[in-house]
C-alpha cells in the first residue's frame, strides 16, 4: 500500500472506513486538476532551483518528469487511486519514483495546502475565460437575431397577460444585453481571483526566502495574494465569488428556456422547433418535447444550491485550513461543466426555433396598445395622464397597425429605438 504523504513509519494505518469517508469523491476530481497542478509544480521547482534548494540539474529533471506526467494525463493514463488520496501525492510519488531524493525535494516550502489553492485559482481561471468567451458568442448571435427580427411585432407581457407591443428584436436584444453584462460580471470576478497563492504553505508561510513574485510571473497571475493566512482563508471565498457569476449566468439561460417552452407550446405556438431538438413520448405519438429546455431551466435551481452549499461549508470556519473545505470541489467544479455546456444548449435553441410570423400577429390582442394610446392622448391634447388613460380604455381599435405601433415606441431601448449599434461596440470592447 502506497503511504498517504502524511503518514508516519511509527504510526498505525487510518481505519479504512474513516480513510474512504475523508478522500470522498478527490480520486475522480482531482483528476481534472492534475494538469494545473503539474503547472503549479513546474513553477515552484524553478523557485527552489533559485535559492539553493535544487541543482540546475534537478529541475530540469523535475521539469522533464512533471512534462511526461502531463502527457500520461492527457493519454488518460494516469489514475488516482483511493490510497493516494489526491492529485498532490500521485505528483511527489512519480516524481520520487522516477527521480529518487531529487524528486521528493518538490514538496520542499510547499503545503498541499497552497497546492490544492494554486491548482483550483489556475482551474478556474481557465474555465471562466473559456465561459466568457461562450457567453459573448451567445451574446453575438442573440444581438443577429434582433437585428433579423427587429421589426417583427411581439407581445410583451406582464403578470404573464399580454401588456404591451414589442418585437422579436427587442426580446432577442433583452438577452444581449444580459449576457454582456454576465460576462462582465464574469469578468469582475476573474480578476479578484487572479492572485497567486502560491508559497503560503499551509497558511503560516516558510523558513525560506522563496520567490513568490517569480512564481506569479511564471503562472501568469497578474497580482500577489500576500498574507499567507489570508490565501488559506480565502478558500471558499473565491469559490463562492465564481458560484455567483455562474448563478447570473444560469438565471439568464434560465429565463430563456422557461420564456420558449411558454412560447412554444400550442396555446402559444409561436415557434416551431428544429426535429433534432425535440424528444417523444413513451405513450403518446403527437409529443414534441422540448426536454432539453426543462432540463436548463432545472439546473439553474441546480447551480443555486451548489452556490449555496458552497456558502454554508465555508461559514464559521476557524481562521486557517478545515478539511470541509475539501467538499468545496465538487459544487464548483460540477456548476463549471453545467454552465459551459448550458451555454452551448441555449445557443442550440437559439438558431432551432423559428418564429411563426402568422401566428404571432393573429395572437397578438388589439387592446395591446391602449397604453400608448393613452400616452398619445397625453401628449398631443395636453391632458393629464389619468384622464387619458380612461379615455383610452373606452376606445379599443379593432385592428391596430401593430407595425407603425412599434415604430411609434421612440425611448431609449424601446421596440423602435433598440440602440443595436450599442451592443456591437459594447461586444467588440470585450474582444468579440
């Protein structure tokens, strides 16, 4: 059996049950940090190569052996098992095999306390550029939709009853704007975590002068997470910060999908659906459903709980490391997969549903523009608005011109004003 790198030659064995218990699930996640932990020990051999503590030899060695890991990894080939705990220990142990007393020096001024931190700050870096840059493609494509639709009219609705007239354009350009302004925020929080936390050990620092500036440098953090305490407390902060972006994230596709499956059921029919986003039913021949939706509206609620057991098992912590902190892993990186793909899923509907252009003319009530007529009457008679609005009231069109209607709506952001020349230069400031 593989000692655990905590184990003592004078100690017993963990009870088994207790040992399975506490490793939980890091077998299989950790599988996922290897790589960004590989990157964290490169940089820190070359920190311990600049003050004495390894040869130029060494490292370099270390270096070639940490590179060859990587590619077993990305072969598939490499696999934690329970007694290793971790990733941390599948990295000293290969490296002591295949390199002897060079290779056990890596862990020299190193907890696998600022590992696993380290390895989770350049993990979620990753993932949230890589989200960012869905989530302006998505932007991009709803901002076309609008500009395909902007002249189609659309009921907008209020306490789910038809309100007042918009257009397809302008609910295509609500979600550009709400996905630019995700990626933003996205954005935000990259930036707070983007700080290098390693070499604070296992929160109380080293006796040694390590080179804290250049592991920064050489793992591409634009600033230094100082106070060693402050990087082991900040465990669970980080995540909860990233939780929060991606719960925006969700409460936007969310919307979108409950908006479509509204949308396009048969009392609605405003869109018809692509076959290849559809499912059956098991009993009934006529279903076309559109499951796919249900499911991204449900993991939003999904994404939320993650947020908050994330919150709730980092609260009252004493100040410095807790092994809860160890379930914080598998609601961050499970809400990562489901916001990534959700993305992608969104956009399918997007491009998949067609809007019906017939049938949602017909749908749409003449009363759908009472209030403009009100505000009309407001303006051109000079008459408050109370008494317009019951001078309105009595006076339904029976067939309004929807079309000159929308171009009536003038205000900043309304139906014939959507400002889509905004969201361009908004989406080409962000680099898309």
């Amino acid at each position: 059996m593989t000692d655990t790198l905590w184990h003592k030659p004078s100690a017993g064995h963990l009870h088994s049950l207790l040992a399975a218990y506490t490793v939980g699930d890091d077998p299989t996640l950790d599988l996922a940090l290897l790589p960004f932990d590989i990157q964290a020990s490169k940089a820190h051999a070359r920190g311990l190569k600049k003050i004495g503590i390894l040869t130029e030899q060494e490292e370099d060695r270390i270096f070639h052996a940490l590179s060859d890991l990587n590619v077993l990894a990305k072969q598939g080939k490499v696999k934690i098992e329970a007694k290793d705990e971790d990733c941390h220990t599948v990295i000293e142990h290969y490296l002591t095999e295949k390199l002897g007393p060079a290779g056990s020096k890596i862990h020299t001024g190193r907890s696998r306390n600022d590992q696993v931190l380290t390895a989770l700050r350049l993990f979620m870096k990753a993932h949230l550029a890589a989200i960012r840059s869905a989530l302006l493609e998505l932007a991009a494509e709803f901002l076309a939709k609008a500009e395909e639709h902007r002249a189609l009219p659309f009921p907008g609705y209020s306490h789910t009853q038809q309100a007042m007239l918009g257009s397809l354009g302008h609910y295509y350009a609500s979600f550009t704007e709400h996905l630019i302004e995700d990626a933003e925020f996205l954005q935000s929080v990259l930036t707070h975590i983007d700080q290098n936390p390693l070499g604070s050990a296992a929160g109380f620092g080293v006796a040694l002068p390590l080179d804290r500036e250049g592991t920064k440098q050489e793992l591409g953090f634009s600033r230094m997470q100082i106070n060693s305490l402050a990087c082991q407390t900040s465990r669970g902060k980080s995540e909860a910060a990233v939780l929060e972006a991606l719960v925006q994230i969700m409460m936007t596709l969310g919307r979108f999908a409950n908006d479509m499956l509204f949308f396009t059921a048969r009392e609605c029919g405003f869109f018809t659906a692509d076959d290849t986003l559809v499912t059956g039913s098991s009993i009934m021949p006529q279903k076309r459903n559109l499951d796919g939706l249900e499911v991204l509206r449900g993991y939003g609620s999904v994404v939320m709980g993650h947020q908050h057991a994330i919150q709730g098992i980092a609260f009252r912590l004493l100040s410095g490391y807790n092994r809860d902190l160890q379930l914080l892993k598998k609601p961050l990186m499970e809400s990562l997969a489901i916001v990534t793909s959700s993305i992608a899923v969104a956009g399918l509907y997007l491009q998949g549903l067609t809007p019906k252009e017939e049938t949602i003319r017909k749908a749409i009530t003449p009363a759908i523009v009472l209030a403009d007529i009100a505000t009309s009457l407001a303006s051109e008679k000079g008459i408050p608005f109370r008494d317009a609005y019951v001078l309105a009231s009595a006076h339904t069109p029976d067939a309004p011109d929807l079309d000159r209607n929308l171009r009536s709506k003038i205000s900043m952001g309304a139906a014939g004003n959507l400002c889509l020349e905004a969201y361009h230069k908004r989406l080409a400031a962000l680099g898309k």
